[in-house]
C-alpha cells in the first residue's frame, strides 16, 4: 500500500544512464527478433548458409524474393550484428558460426524459429490488455499460428532426440516398446512424437489425445501418410479422461502447465496406468522460486510465453493458470499428490529448455 507521505527518491542520473542503455538493447534486441522471424520464415537464413558473400540482388534471386524488402531485411541484420556487410563490394554474408543457430539444419538449436513466438504474441496484446483489466484469459482460438509453431518445433526436437536419447534414458523403456505395450500420449498436440515411437516400435499400440481438432487432423494425416496401423488419435479434453489401469507407458509433453485442472489430468494419468506402468512428464526446467530463476538464460522469454500463452488460455475456463514457470519443485508437489511418488528428473541432450521427469508407478 502506497503511504499518503511517501516521497520517491531522487533518482541517480548515472543509474539513469545505465538503465537507458539497458532498455535500449532491449528494444534493439526485440527488433532483430522481429527481422530475425521473418528471415526464418523467408527462408533467407538457409539461403545465405549456402551462398559465399553476395549482393542483395543475387540473394533475393536466390531466395526467389523481393529484392527491395531483401535489401532492407539485410541492413537491418548488418546493424544488428547478425548479418556482414562488405561496403567495398555491396556484398552480405552469414557466417558459418551464426549459421549454426540460424538455419533449419541446426535443428532445435535453430534460435531463428523461436523468434517466430514474439510475433505471433504481439498479435494478441490488446486483447490480453483487456484481460488486465476485466480478467480471464484468452483461448486456443486466439491464436491462429501456434499449432502450426508448435508443430515445427517439437518436430526438431523429437527427430534429434526422442529415440537416439530419450527413451534409452528410461531403463527398461526401449525393451518393453519392442515387445509390445499400450502407449497414450496427454495433450499430444500434432502428435509427431507418437508418430515417431509408432513407426519405430509396431509391436506396440499408441494413443493421443488433445483437445485440439486442429492438431488432431495434423495428427492423423501424418499417420496415414506414414502408413501406420498402431497410432490412434482421440479429440478429449484430458482433464474428463476416465481410464483405469489401461496403460504401460504414458507421456506428457510440455502440456501439463497449460491445463485449467492440472492436478486432476496428474491423477487421471496416474489412473489410467498399469501397476508397474511409467509415466514421463517432460517440461520446462526452472526453479519455482523466482530469486533462483534469474540465472536461467531464457527466463524472460519463457515468461513471455507464459504470460501470452500458456497462462491465460488455463484462465480463458477459469482454470488454475499455471503458466509455464511452475518450476520442478512445483512439479514434484504436484506429481506427489497424484500419487507418483518415485520420479527421478533428467536433461536429455538435445532440448536445451525441458526438464524430464521419469514417474514409476
């Protein structure tokens, strides 16, 4: 509460100073997210890996894109210090040490693609603005590109990961796919990953479910464009899944954090186990204390996140808003009162933002 008598302190002008320079790289940093989306959707950063310096001319010819807005895209990325520029010749050039986390060939360490998210957020901001005022939050619906995002990126984690590193972390995991058991993947999304494991182990029978009609149909088309027999794909809300010991193995990717009732899908996944079944619950590696989070190179950005996703669309149905921040020791508390009481946590080399939680019935 603010005190009738409070009167603020003077402020320090080189503390000023200091703080000017700061929220002036953050501005400029914010715009080289902004060329950096539209390079990644463009294509231009994969052109240019490939290309040895050259004109603005010769990479939009290369890209198949308007050379004027190429010649902005490019100086923009030259005083950013992404982009070298050769005033001698008029030449551009990626260098191979910026590439590297810029193109498609980088996989998930492509940091280009999460540029994508501070786009696609700014495309909601007045709307969330009223949720400010009045509460609530907004829904799926509100966002009409973040399926399509969600898709792009877990497809290069899963396809770096997911069977080379993932399932070998979990003892026993791999040997029980070949043989043959029941599978469900919680809020699945486009259901890649189960796609993946389908393909890769036909012995065993997968089923995902999302609420999402959207990232279902992705789901199914992908399956049927594989050929696969043993993927099923169910539209449910997993917070009315009523399934008792029906499952060896169940996974969770990312999308605990974002349900109304995240405790209730917690004991209707632990439910629907066998005995002796796992559960893998795979989310965002951070502290719940927020004094310990500081030091995590990505913390604003999962909070923006957060706070432009995976918080209000929990809110839009008067849900638990979570938010994306909940931490492990959060995690723990919640995953104990469901009932799994041996997890054992993992890094899985590949996903720089996920941690891995092993949950054995």
């Amino acid at each position: 509460m603010t005190s009738a008598h409070y009167a603020p302190a003077e402020p320090d002008p080189a503390k000023v100073e200091a703080f000017a320079g700061r929220m002036l790289d953050v501005l400029n940093s914010a715009s080289i997210a902004g060329l950096a989306s539209i390079g990644h959707q463009a294509g231009l950063f994969d052109v240019m890996a490939a290309m040895p310096p050259s004109s603005s001319e010769q990479i939009a010819r290369a890209a198949d894109l308007d050379e004027r807005y190429v010649r902005e895209w490019l100086a923009g990325l030259v005083t950013g210090g992404i982009i070298d520029y050769d005033p001698a010749t008029l030449t551009y050039a990626l260098p191979p040490e910026r590439a590297a986390l810029l193109t498609r060939d980088a996989g998930p360490d492509n940091l280009a693609f999460f540029a994508q998210y501070i786009a696609l957020f700014g495309t909601v901001e007045q709307k969330l603005l009223e949720c400010f005022r009045h509460g609530g939050g907004l829904t799926y619906a509100d966002y009409p590109r973040f399926q399509a995002l969600q898709r792009e990126e877990t497809a290069a984690i899963y396809d770096a990961s997911l069977l080379e590193r993932t399932i070998p972390s979990i003892g026993g995991l791999a040997q029980q796919l070949t043989a043959g058991v029941e599978v469900a993947d919680i809020g699945c999304g486009s259901g890649h990953a189960l796609n993946l494991l389908a393909r890769a182990f036909p012995k065993s029978s997968f089923t995902g479910y999302d609420i999402s009609e959207e990232a279902i149909a992705a789901a199914r088309a992908e399956a049927d464009q594989w050929g696969l027999t043993n993927a099923t794909f169910v539209i449910q809300d997993v917070a009315r899944l009523d399934l008792a010991a029906s499952y060896d193995f169940i996974m969770a990717f990312d999308a605990i954090h974002d349900q109304v009732v995240p405790r209730t899908v917690l004991a209707n996944i632990r439910r629907a186990l066998r005995p002796g079944g796992t559960f893998l619950m795979v989310d965002f590696n951070v502290s719940s204390n927020l004094e310990e989070q500081g030091g995590h190179p990505l913390a604003p950005s999962i909070y923006l996140a957060s706070f432009f996703h995976c918080m209000t669309v929990s809110l839009a149905h008067g849900g638990e808003g979570l938010g994306a921040m909940w931490g492990q020791q959060k995690a723990l508390e919640y995953l104990a009162e469901a009932g799994f009481g041996n997890v054992e946590i993992k890094e899985v080399e590949g996903d720089m933002l996920n941690a891995y939680y092993i949950c054995r019935t």
